[in-house]
C-alpha cells in the first residue's frame, strides 16, 4: 500500500538567515490567507534558436529566482523584514538572505541560497481589515532536496 503525498502548506516550515545582522535563524509565521509563497517567474535554464537549416542550438543560461512571500498584516514576520530594509537604506547596502522550505507533506526541502530583499510593501493596504503585506527576494539558487 502506498502512502498519498499531503499537498497542504500548513506545515510548512521557512526558515531564514540574514548574513551579519540577526545571530539566529528566523522561522517565519502568519503568512496570507489562501496564499503564502509563489515564485514570480520560472527558473530559465537554457535558451535555444533554430538556425535556417533546422538545427536546434542551445546552451545553458544561469538565472535569478524570484520569490514573492504573503504575510497577514498582523504576522510577527513583518518586523524582520522592516528592520533588513531600513539597515539597508541606512547602510546603503544589501544583506544576504539564506532560506530553507521544508513540506513535512510532501517530504522535500528546498534550500535558498545568496537572496536578497528586494523590494517589499512597508505598510498595509487600509481595507475594511489591514491588508497582506508582500516581500520579494531574489535568490540566487534554489536546491531542491528529501527530507
């Protein structure tokens, strides 16, 4: 008998690490209702042209992924992501952000390395309740890996 993968990401685990200025990883936590993560774009891994005579030439392109994170208005992961954009503009610099994903449903891990925080909503949208606030991080690569 085999065992059904669970698709749900209400076990989700993202853990982030923000190189030279929090000591400690950082668990992120209420994420947006319905949707937490998504990937803004595909991993480009090659390009390819078709030369007149019908050969197909193609060579490897290395590429960024960009990843957008949804946070409640009210998540306690909000003020992590404040405190890296106004060390950045106070410091005039970008910090490097490393990540982990774990789905205990499915059994992966994916591992996110070299990011960085590229832009993100610094205040709430004022709806009738406060709205989702997003994050955007560009990471260099994404390391898909079991459990």
């Amino acid at each position: 008998m085999s065992r059904t993968a669970l698709i749900t990401s209400a076990d989700a685990v993202f853990t982030l690490t923000v190189k030279t200025l929090f000591n400690a990883p950082i668990t992120l936590e209420n994420w947006a209702t319905d949707h937490g993560w998504s990937g803004s774009q595909k991993l480009k891994l090659a390009t390819t042209s078709l030369s007149i005579d019908g050969r197909l030439n193609k060579g490897f392109v290395p590429s960024a992924y960009h990843m957008a994170l949804h946070f409640s208005a009210g998540s306690r992961s909000l003020p992590v992501f404040d405190a890296i954009a106004t060390a950045s503009r106070q410091a005039r610099t970008v910090y490097e952000l490393n990540g982990e994903l774990l789905l205990h449903g499915l059994g992966q891990r994916f591992t996110f390395t070299n990011g960085c925080l590229t832009d993100y909503d610094p205040v709430p949208a004022g709806d009738t309740t406060l709205g989702n606030r997003t994050v955007n991080i560009t990471w260099e690569n994404v390391l898909p890996a079991g459990l």
